[in-house]
C-alpha cells in the first residue's frame, strides 16, 4: 500500500533534487516550511535534512526573509515603539572581551532603548553574552513582557532565545550534533520580536553580509547595518577597514571605514576576565584597543540609526558619548 509523502517532505523535495532541478524555497515557501517547523509538524528526520541541504547550498535573502516572518509570527504581539535598536548576540567571543556590549549600553544610558536577544554556549570556549551580564550583576530577561519592563526602565534588556523562541533554541543547540550551524543561526539574528526601526547584525564570513541587507529589505526593515565584526559580533575591529552595508528604506549601499589604529591584529586575551570590562568603563584601566573597539562599534550603530548624515559626525558622536560617559553608572537598576 502506497504512503502519501508527509506534507514537509515537499520543502526536503525542492531543495535535495540535485545539481540540476534543486533551487531555493521563495520568500512564501520558506515562510511555510519554517511555520511548520516552529509548530512541531516535521519529523526529526525531515529536519535534520532540511538544516544540511540549506546549510549545504547557503541560505539565499529570501529564504531567510520567509523564515524570520514565520518566526516572529510565533513570538507573538509585542509594544509597538518600545525599542530603537534590535542587536542580535548569537556568536560568542573566544580572542577578545565582549566590547560591542559597552557601546550598546553607552546608547541605553544616553536614552536609546536597546534590545539585545542571544544564545549562550552552542559552541565550546567561547564567552557569551549572556553570561557576561550575568557576571556584571545584570539580570537577564525572563519572556518579552518582562523585556519591555525592563526597556521602559533602563533602555536596555537582553532576552535569551530559549525565551524569545524555545523551538529556535532547541534546533540551535544541535550544532554539536550536526557538526555544522544551520541556517537558523541566521535567521535567529533577523527576527526583530519589537520591530525596532534599526538593527544592527554582525557576522564572521562576510559573504553573509549581503544575505542579511539583501533580507533586511524584503522585510521592510527601515534601516539596519551588516559588517564583518570581532568573532562574528557586532563589534569593529579597529585595527583593520570595516566594510558595512546598509539598507535604509527599500535601498541598499556600502561605506568602508577607514581603520582606527595602527596594528592590524591584537593579541588574544588570555584571560577574558569580565571584571575588565566594567574597570574600562569607570576609567580604572586603559587599553587602547577596547577603547577603539567600543568607540567603532558606536560609531557604527549612530550611523546605522541615522543620527549622523555621515561617518565621521557619526565617529565624532561616538567620541563624546564615549568620553562623556556617567562612569559610575554601566547598568541602571531594573
């Protein structure tokens, strides 16, 4: 007796056909597929060979497009206006301390909500976000309802994506099992739960970058940026040029930012101790290149905002928030 094929085999289908008859999902189909995924309708088997052969042709913009619909579909309604920026932690630092994390809360103390979602540990020896703010003595968001609270208070809330997204999470944590990451690390940077007008991603293979602007304006995102950061964070390595793309309005364009110091590498920190990081805000400890990190970093988001028309007023606005900084005050009581 003949088996009907499982509805989700249609999607394994389009994309393993081989070289000839295989093609990307489009934009609804991607939507679909991943909706079907999120509510538990695919076999751990369909799943697996969907991730691979995803993984194995690379995501194209408007597979992860339909995907980041299906998955901010399955957050459910969030405040309207609650966030300025959507920064996306998914990579880990292992060479240096997590700087980017200072230039986002530089923006929550000068009055720009910052909301911040990651996933901690898919990948040994690396340092995550989550866990440093939870070395700082910052609490982590519990659900969204509780990220707005906190964004209403501090301008600043990070939300794990167990919490934000527990299906992504689940399928994020088998990278071990893989051997690979899948597209859902991707996808997870561009979901955006509070709509905020900009979005900041940062990625490690640069041939991502063009994927995630290219997705950002199928999404109508109002603006956002994409460079090639620290360990894949957002984060600018100040020692090298940092080409970012953008898209601001339906329209896409580049800029290359010239480079901050003289050395083009820096030396791996050995101890990634966390405390660092708090002794670099209150002035108690110099280090040029964690300076030149979190200034970049800022420059960027100011640019990518839209609060300065080019990059240097947006470089010299990253200066004095940077310098003018309340040194006694990194987190806000929440």
């Amino acid at each position: 007796m003949d088996q009907q094929p499982h509805p989700f085999a249609r999607f394994v289908r389009i994309l393993g056909r081989g070289k000839s008859f295989t093609r990307s999902l489009t934009l609804e189909e991607a939507e679909e597929s991943m909706s079907m995924i999120l509510a538990g309708e695919v076999l751990p088997e369909q799943l697996g060979a969907f991730l691979m052969l995803l993984r194995l042709k690379e995501e194209s913009a408007e597979e992860i497009a339909g995907f980041a619909r299906a998955a901010r579909k399955s957050t459910g309604p969030t405040a309207a206006g609650a966030v300025d920026v959507d920064w996306s932690s998914y990579a880990g630092k292992r060479r240096q301390l997590p700087w980017f994390l200072l230039a986002a809360l530089v923006l929550a103390r000068n009055g720009w909500r910052v909301f911040m979602h990651g996933f901690d540990g898919h990948t040994a020896g690396r340092l995550y976000t989550g866990e440093t703010l939870e070395g700082l003595g910052a609490p982590l968001a519990k659900d969204l309802a509780d990220a707005e609270r906190m964004l209403a208070k501090t301008n600043f809330a990070y939300l794990p994506l167990d919490k934000l997204c527990p299906k992504l999470a689940e399928i994020m944590a088998l990278r071990p099992i893989l051997g690979l990451r899948s597209p859902v690390h991707t996808l997870a940077r561009m979901i955006n739960p509070f709509e905020a007008p900009c979005m900041m991603q940062g990625v490690f293979h640069p041939g991502y970058m063009r994927i995630h602007r290219d997705a950002a304006i199928l999404l109508e995102q109002p603006r956002m940026s994409v460079f090639r950061g620290e360990g894949g964070e957002i984060e600018r390595r100040p020692g090298k040029p940092c080409e970012v793309m953008y898209a601001v309005d339906g329209a896409g364009f580049e800029e290359r930012w010239p480079p901050m110091m003289d050395e083009p590498r820096q030396t791996p920190d050995e101890n990634m101790d966390i405390a660092r990081l708090l002794a670099i805000w209150r002035g108690e400890a110099c280090d040029d290149y964690a300076e030149a990190a979190i200034i970049g970093t800022l420059a960027i988001a100011v640019r990518a905002m839209g609060v300065e028309p080019d990059m240097d007023k947006a470089q010299a606005r990253a200066t004095r928030l940077w310098i003018n900084r309340d040194k006694d005050r990194l987190l806000a009581a929440a």
